[in-house]
C-alpha cells in the first residue's frame, strides 16, 4: 500500500536533515571547527528532497 510509503516519506526528510547537521557536528568536535554542521545540514537536506524526488517519480512512474 502507497499509505506506508507516503507516511514514510514524512519522516525521511526531517531525518535526513538530523543525520546530516549531528554528523557536521560531530565532525566539528573532532576537528574543532564550527562550520561543518552547516555542510552537513546542506547534505542531509538534499538527500531528503532527492529521495523524496525518486519516490515521487517511481510512483508516478507505476500509475502509468
């Protein structure tokens, strides 16, 4: 069923991000910079709308 899919999809963006900005950060601990975080915050959230791109054309993809 799409339900499951698309709940996911809800969460997979505000994760992605997390993952993204707590790697940065523990990366600026390790190396005692400030800015990667950021980076990592950039990274996370592309990932999430690109995953979510993918999701969106396979779906539509199917219906066809």
């Amino acid at each position: 069923m799409l339900i499951g899919e698309y709940t996911s999809l809800a969460f997979m963006l505000p994760l992605s991000s997390l993952v993204g900005y707590a790697l940065g950060h523990l990366l600026d601990k390790a190396l005692g910079t400030n800015w990667i975080q950021f980076v990592g915050l950039a990274f996370g959230i592309v990932a999430g709308f690109v995953q979510l791109i993918r999701q969106i054309l396979r779906d539509t993809r199917d219906d066809e």
